[in-house]
C-alpha cells in the first residue's frame, strides 16, 4: 500500500459523484451504436407508424431496384441476356422487398425499422453519389461509358446492400448496449438499495464507491467515506498491508474483522470480498455481526453454567439422594412396624426427588447435546407413566384401552415424563377420597392426541389458558405446578402443543397433541 501521490486512481477517488458502483461501470461502457440522433427527430412517432415507415422505405428501395432493369426490359426491348446480367442487383433488390416484409409483420424490435430504413438510404444514396461523380469525371476527361446509368444503377444497389449490413452491425450494437445498459440498473438497484454494505476499493485500498448501507456501517457520509482507506478503519495490532496482499493473490476471501468507527466503537463485521470486479477495483459486502456474536458469546457462557448445573446435580445432589435410599434400604430392616410407614413415606419423597433431579439434568442436557428425538410407540412410555401413577396412587383408579395399532410419534425418551406429570396431577390436585383418571388416544394424519380426563376439582377458565402458554419455566405465578412448566417444555420441543378443557360435571380434560411419525 504505497502513499504515492499524484496517481489516476487517487484523482478518481477526489470525486464523491461517482461514488457508486453503476457510475464505475457507466465510466467504462460507450454508446455502442450509430445512430442515436435518430431517437430525437422521430420521437414523436408512433411504434406503429415507425415500423410502417421503416419497412416501407426499405420494400420501396428494393422495388425500386427490381424495378428499373424490368421496365428496361418491356419499355426498350432488352434482351433477356441483359436482364441475367443484372442479376446481383436483381437479387439485392429481392433481398430488400423481402427485408422490408418481415420488418413489417415478424420482426419484434420496434427500433430495427426506421434504422435498418436509414442505413439502406444512406447506402443507396451514397453509393449512387459516387457513381455519378465517378461518371462525370470519366466523361469530363474524353472516356466513353457504356450504359451509364445501368452503372450507376448496379453501384447504387450494391450501395443499399452495403447499407442494409451496416444496418444489422448497428442494431446489434443497441442490442448490446440496451442489455448493459439494464445490467447497469440492476446493479445500480442492488448496490443502492441492499441492506448489507457494499463498498469498492481501488489497488491501494481507497474506497471509491459505497452505497448508503455502508455509510451507516461505518458512520459517516458517503462524500466522507470516499477517499478513505481500509486502514483507517482496522485496529492497529492488525497487519492491514500483508493482508490486503493476500487477498488481491487470492482473488477472494471471507471472514470476520473487526471494524474501529471513527467515533471510537468497535463494531464485529462478516465479510465476503471479490478482487478485479472491474480492472483494479475490488468489491466488498460487509454485514454487522456485532449482536449476534454478542449473542453467541452469551449462550456459550448460559452452557457453561448449565453444563456446571448439571454436573452438581449429578455429583452432589443426585449421588447424595441414592446415599439416602440406600440407607433408608438399611434402617427398614431395623424400624418397629409402627414407624414403617414414615420411612416408606421418606423413601417415596426422596425418589421423587430423584426423578426430580433426572428430569433437570436431562433438561440441561438440551442446552448443551443434540436432541436424540426419534420415531417411537406412544403407547410405551404412556403405559409405563400409568403403571407408575397406579403403583405410587393405589387409590386412583386410572382406566385406558391401549390403541389397536402402534401410533408412533417424534419425540424421545422424556415423552414418559411428560405423561407421568400429567397424571400425577390429575391425582395429587384432587380432594375426593378416589380418583378417577380417564386416558384415550386419537388419531389423524397428522398428529396423535392423548386425552387425560380427571374428576377433581377443576380449574379456572382463566387460569386454564395461561398453564401452557409456552413461557416455559418462566411463569410468574405460584400455582400450576413445576411439572406443568417440564411439561410445557418438553411438548414444545417435540414439536406439538398442550390444551385444557372442561371436564363434564367437574375436573379437567389435558390434550397432548403430538406430530405423528410414519409408521
């Protein structure tokens, strides 16, 4: 990156009017075809009458050529052999008849009329001038010609002819034109009106174009921003020079830098960049990544401390607990049968606890593994949740028909979990000396719903339609239970959803709708 003075690219760079990446390519890209001052005179015409008059101009000429040695021929009584020696004419006028024909009706460019017109007057004209000069000097000197104007005649054709090819190199040149010409617009629409930062640079670093993006990016005008080098925007401990050699090696690079605003703030930007877009110059698409990587560095400290959660609860809580059963396993045998209740009462608290702090570590888990979610039988952990809550609740009475076919679903091994809570609350939130707990399973193409139908008290309208409102753990109330909330979880990761109805007379209907896996 040499500081030499005095250089093309730097005077380029002086002017903030061309500060776009269109300009750049409009500086290099020239008016391609010939004739251009004709879009002035006739841009009062019609499409219509353009294509009449240019068509007919050019039908009229190549008459006019098949028509002059063919009156000869009936009006003097030429013979045929002087006919076939205007052949070439003949055939030039024919190949104009039949131009002007399919100008008229098949052609699709409006503008290849009045141009092909003017190319093959031009020609005829022209070419018939210089046949005339050509014949007045001849005789002017003493010469003899023989038939003159037949001369001037086949000149004048070939003439039209040469016309109407310098015709078709014109109307390609357009072609071409019009073509860049609408790249120019898209590029000028994109560059304008992306939402990523663009910029341009020049061999030494200079940006020389920057659409509006860029200017918010780096916080300035654009009038300010050209001129100004990658440099002035990097961190010093960064090799701006060696880096910048590598990429115009290179030929392209991505990445992520670090981007200094002038007014002091550090902004984290991902990069895309392309070396000799144009002869020297080298686009750049920049998009600010500084809040997502202040996200990611978040999340990556919230798996830290969950990952340190879960290895508490494994090491000191849940290994503390399995302690504890094990000596409640130990005092059982010792205990007078009065007080045995109070220590099956205390084994039955702490495996709760237990399944407690499994559920937690399998939750934290998510934060930091992969799902293991697959297609599995609703009907396993379903039954094994029932079989559970009949074990724990003897006077609960829980009735189900397992389904006459596997109904598979996408979920995991916590989808027991989620059934298990669902029914320990359906019997511990009930008053009545038995508890009754109706469970079906309905299907349909798309989902599998578990029905959990209880008698008990019931819950409030209002209340019902906040239980699973998808705020996770993080509902701000004292009632609906933990095991709600694990519930709630777990559903959404899955995939479905969680309801509640009224039961008929009194209790609570849960839905849990979940997406059907293919059999």
């Amino acid at each position: 990156m040499s500081d030499e003075q005095g250089s093309a690219d730097e005077r380029a760079v002086g002017d903030p009017v061309g500060g776009d990446f269109a300009g750049l390519l409009a500086k290099r890209s020239r008016r391609g075809w010939l004739t251009g001052g004709l879009e002035v005179p006739l841009g009062g015409l019609s499409v219509a009458w353009r294509r009449r008059l240019g068509s007919g101009v050019v039908a009229g000429v190549g008459l006019l050529l098949v028509g002059i040695p063919v009156y000869h021929l009936f009006s003097h009584g030429a013979a045929i052999e002087s006919l076939l020696g205007d052949l070439l004419p003949l055939s030039f006028g024919a190949t104009l008849m039949m131009t002007g024909a399919w100008l008229r009706w098949w052609n699709d460019d409006d503008t290849a009329p009045m141009v092909t017109a003017f190319w093959v007057l031009v020609g005829l004209v022209g070419a018939g001038l210089v046949a005339l000069y050509v014949l007045i000097m001849h005789v002017g000197h003493g010469h003899v010609v023989q038939s003159p104007w037949f001369l001037a005649y086949d000149i004048a054709a070939t003439g039209a002819v040469a016309g109407l090819l310098i015709s078709r190199y014109d109307l390609r040149a357009r072609t071409r034109h019009r073509r860049l010409s609408e790249r120019e617009r898209q590029f000028r629409a994109v560059f304008e009106g992306t939402l990523d930062a663009l910029v341009v640079t020049d061999d030494r670093g200079r940006y020389v174009a920057a659409n509006p993006a860029a200017a918010d990016l780096f916080g300035l005008e654009r009038s300010e921003l050209i001129g100004k080098r990658v440099v002035d925007f990097t961190p010093e401990d960064v090799d701006v020079d060696e880096q910048w050699s590598a990429f115009l090696d290179e030929g392209s690079q991505r990445g992520e830098i670090e981007l200094r605003r002038p007014d002091g703030e550090i902004r984290t930007v991902a990069f895309a960049a392309t070396a000799n877009v144009l002869p020297g110059r080298h686009l750049s698409a920049l998009r600010d990544v500084t809040e997502r990587t202040r996200r990611e560095q978040e999340l990556g400290e919230e798996r830290a401390r969950v990952e340190f959660l879960n290895r508490l609860l494994r090491h000191n809580i849940l290994n503390g607990m399995n302690l504890v059963l094990a000596k409640l396993d130990v005092l059982a045998e010792d205990v007078p049968d009065g007080r045995r209740e109070d220590v099956d009462m205390a084994r039955h608290r702490s495996e709760e606890i237990v399944d407690l702090v499994q559920t937690a570590r399998r939750l934290a888990s998510d934060v930091t593994e992969a799902s293991a979610e697959r297609a599995i039988p609703v009907g396993d952990p379903l039954s094994a949740a029932i079989g559970t809550v009949r074990e724990t609740y003897p006077r609960a009475t829980v009735e189900w028909s397992p389904p006459d076919r596997p109904l598979r679903v996408r979920a995991d091994d916590m989808l027991e979990t989620v059934f298990d809570h669902l029914l320990t609350n359906a019997v511990e939130h009930n008053d009545t000396e038995s508890v009754h707990v109706t469970v079906d399973v309905e299907a349909d193409a798309e989902t599998v719903t578990v029905r959990f139908a209880d008698d008990g008290v019931g819950i409030p309208a209002e209340r019902r339609e906040q239980l699973f409102d998808g705020g996770g753990f993080s509902h701000g109330r004292d009632w609906g239970g933990f095991g709600l909330s694990i519930v709630d979880v777990l559903v959404d990761r899955y995939g479905g959803r969680v309801r509640t109805t009224e039961n008929e007379p009194h209790g609570v209907v849960f839905h849990v709708e979940l997406p059907r896996a293919a059999d």
